[in-house]
C-alpha cells in the first residue's frame, strides 16, 4: 500500500516503513529546519539527531492524537525537544572535561561553543519561565537549573514540600500552555 496524506499515520501505527518514508519525504525538511536553529553551532549533530526525530516519531506514533493537534505540530514537538537535549548533551559533554590533566587543552572553539550553548539554553530557559511569577521562576531555577532538593528549596523559600510540588505542577501546566501558544503564533 502506497503511502499518501490520508493512511501515513496507519501505516506508522501498523508498522509499516511505508508511514515513516512518507514523513521522511514531506515533513523531512520542515523538521531539519527546526532542528538547525536549535543546532546551528553543532552542525555534525544534526543528521543524528534527525534519526533519532524519525525514529522516535515512529517508536511514539500510537501516542499521537489528532483530536489534540494536526501531526506536523505534534511531530515538531519532538523535533525541538530532542534538538534541545542534542544542545544538553553537548553542554554536559563540554563540562565534563577535566583541565587539570596534563596535556589536555581546552580548544578556544570548543569553550566558544559552550558559551554559544549555554546563552541558547539560557534565553530558552528565560523565555520559557517569562510565563512565571518571580517567586515560581526562582523554585524552578533551583530544583531544575541547580537540581536542589524540593524539601530543602521549599524550606529556604518559606514554602511547605508539599506546596513546592503543587506550584511546580501549576507551574509546568503554565509553561505547556506558554509553549503551545507560542508555537500557535510562530505558524
């Protein structure tokens, strides 16, 4: 059966190549875009993180809904998220490296990069916790950002564990709403 418009995401969900080919085809290039925004300072990252988008794509296809959205936005969700931990992975790839050995030079574009990749993830970070009053933003930059412990982030800011979960809950209910809307006005 020849995939078109109307069968690629049965096809995908039956576990036929035919599905993910067509999305290879016709939405290939809209997801490279998104992908190379993210990547721009990583352009050998892109053509693996691109197989890893089709690949999860075709692993997630039954959690697909298209009663929520049309299948090009859910797809360039995962495009953004998985070029965002591309971007992760390479900062934490970039922090690892010990410069007390002997021998071992950090090159000057390599700490360019990693410069280049923390302001990316930070103005998105930024953005993203814009939709957050003060109060919120700071909880989530340090149980999140510095990876603190909830009960003790909580206690320094006056707040009970268990309303440090319920703010935190809340909080990424506003982020996905501010995320959703954002991409409704990107189109």
């Amino acid at each position: 059966m020849k995939a078109d418009q109307t069968n690629f995401i049965r096809l995908m969900r039956k576990g036929r190549e035919e599905g993910i080919l067509y999305v290879i085809e016709n939405y290939g290039g809209y997801l490279r875009t998104i992908v190379h925004r993210r990547l721009f300072a990583l352009p050998d990252q892109v053509d693996e993180c691109m197989n890893d988008i089709f690949f999860g794509i075709w692993k997630n296809i039954g959690s697909f809904d298209e009663t929520k959205g049309s299948f090009q936005n859910w797809a360039a969700s995962i495009a953004h998220l998985k070029a965002i931990d591309y971007l992760r992975k390479a900062g934490r790839a970039l922090k690892t490296v010990s410069l007390d050995e002997p021998g071992l030079q950090l090159q000057q574009e390599d700490a360019g990069l990693a410069r280049i990749l923390e302001q990316e993830l930070s103005e998105e970070m930024q953005e993203l916790l814009s939709c957050l009053n003060e109060q919120d933003r700071k909880l989530f930059l340090k149980i999140y950002g510095e990876e603190e412990d909830p009960g003790k982030t909580g206690a320094e800011m006056g707040l009970t564990k268990s309303s440090v979960y319920v703010r935190l809950f809340r909080g990424k209910k506003k982020i996905r709403m501010f995320a959703k809307n954002r991409k409704g006005m990107e189109r």
